[in-house]
C-alpha cells in the first residue's frame, strides 16, 4: 500500500531558488515591502514582551533583525527556508527543525507559498512555541493572480487542447482558521490584505513575476517552454478578461494573515453549553 502519511510533492524548491537567485539587483518587491509594513503595525497592536522570538521566510535577507510591539522592542532571530544566506540557518519548511524551542513568537513570511505540507508545517511551528507563545504567517492566498490562471487555461485549451498548472495554487482564506485550529493552536485569527494592482500589458505583469522570483514553481509544471503563440493567446484572454479602458490591465493580489497561540491555562476559555446567565433573546432584546 502507498506511504499516505507523506504529503505529495507539490513546489519545486530547487527551482524557487533558481528563480530567487535570478531576481535583478535593486528590484522593488512591493509584495515584501506591503507585508513587512503590515507585520510592523500587527505587532504593534500585540501587549506582550518577546524575549525570544524568530522570524524566517525563503529568502531570509529580506527579513528585519527586529521588531517592536505594543510593549517595547525586541531582537529576531532570522531562518531561510529556500534560499541560503551567509550567517543564517537553512531550515528545510517540510521538517522545521528550528535552531531553538520554546519561542514566544513565531513569524513565517511567504513559507506556506513553497511548502507541500502545510498542516505539518504548523503543527512544527506550533511544537516550537512555550505556552501561549504566538504564531504568525503571512502568505499570497486566496484568490491571487486568477485572471492569469483563467488566462493561462484559455489560452492552452486553444493552443494545445489541453489544460496546465502555470499558476501555482493558493491556499483559501477559509481554510485558513481550520488549518490553525488542526495544528492545536489557540485563538485562531485569520484575513486577508486584497491588493488589485494595474499593469501595462499582461507581458508586463508576467516580467513582474519573474523579476520577483514568482515564476511557476510546481514540481508537476509542463517542461516545454510556452511558445509565443501560447503567450499571445493567453496576453489576448488576459486582456478580454480583465482590461481596463486605458489599455492597462488588473491583477489581484490577496495577502492572507493568520496567528494562533500555543495553548496555555490563563486564554479565554468558551462558555460551557447552558453556562449562559441570560438568554439569546434579551441580549437581542427580541420581543414575543
């Protein structure tokens, strides 16, 4: 019988490496920019003292040395998860085998992008933290880049009768809570940052991703090179899908945010049923 405990080998992280060593020097990545200011302002909102705090990510020197919360500032610790970097451990995101246990927070940026499995990846996260210690993950989710999908799958059933993976998929904000609560973590928050970005041309968008290292990434990914009628045919439902009058057209970005708590005596505990001292119609104040 087949090993159903290892998850399927879904990204390609030799390849993500390749496409994040080939990124042009001084390029803007918007996308790290917008997530590191949101993780700046969410940990500012955060009442608690870290003393021993971690933050990792595929490319670990992007990452900030430190951060500051509601309660004062505090140092990082800083881990790679794909991309070497001199001076910083490499973890490998399927096992995480962090440097240290027992962290009062734990931050991931972009991990749950290239990891196939994303319920043992939390639940590692989640072995790593002491008591009511804090996890925190950003990733692109949701629905990003679905006019580049649709456009993709458009133009292959045209040009080659046939349907790929060129996007990679992307976890769904629904699934998010779920994912957290599966790996016992506690107080289970999740959102979503929703960014619609204009380019000048499908072309334009498509040298964005590979100048961000974002190309396809999947390890199930076709091996032939996308012809240029391929790319024409996908630019034009591209076009016809989401083209503005000014000739540009829209691309979504979606940012999904979760956090959990490792679970400790002192959280919020949920009422026992019929623990209720007033009924649901006079907190409603509904008449009969």
């Amino acid at each position: 019988m087949p090993d159903t405990s290892v998850a399927p080998k879904v990204f390609d992280r030799d390849l993500v490496a390749r496409h994040l060593r080939r990124r042009p020097a001084g390029h803007d990545d918007f996308v790290t920019q917008l997530v590191l200011a949101d993780l700046e302002e969410r940990l500012g909102a955060v009442s608690r003292d870290f003393e021993q705090a971690i933050i990792l990510s595929p490319d670990a020197s992007v990452l900030p040395i430190a951060g500051r919360s509601a309660s004062g500032a505090f140092r990082f610790e800083r881990a790679a998860t794909v991309l070497p970097l001199e001076g910083v451990p490499l973890v490998d995101p399927e096992l995480l085998d962090l440097p240290q246990r027992g962290y009062d927070l734990i931050v991931s940026l972009f991990d749950l992008d290239v990891v196939d499995d994303v319920p043992g990846f939390l639940a590692r996260a989640r072995a790593h933290l002491r008591p009511d210690g804090l996890f925190m993950a950003a990733f692109v989710g949701g629905d990003s880049l679905t006019e580049l999908r649709e456009a993709f799958l458009t133009a292959d059933a045209q040009v080659s009768g046939g349907a790929f993976l060129r996007v990679a998929p992307f976890i769904p904000l629904q699934a998010a809570a779920g994912l957290l609560q599966r790996a016992g973590l506690a107080l289970p928050v999740s959102d979503v940052e929703t960014h619609v970005v204009r380019y000048q041309s499908p072309l334009s968008l498509m040298r964005e991703l590979k100048a961000l290292g974002a190309s396809n990434p999947l390890a199930d990914r076709p091996h032939k090179l996308a012809t240029m009628k391929l790319i024409g045919a996908a630019a034009a439902a591209y076009e016809a899908l989401a083209g503005d009058a000014d000739g540009r057209v829209r691309a979504t970005l979606e940012l999904v945010w979760m956090s959990g708590w490792a679970p400790h005596e002192s959280q919020q505990k949920p009422l026992k049923p019929g623990s209720a001292k007033i009924s649901l119609a006079d907190a409603l104040g509904t008449k009969n």
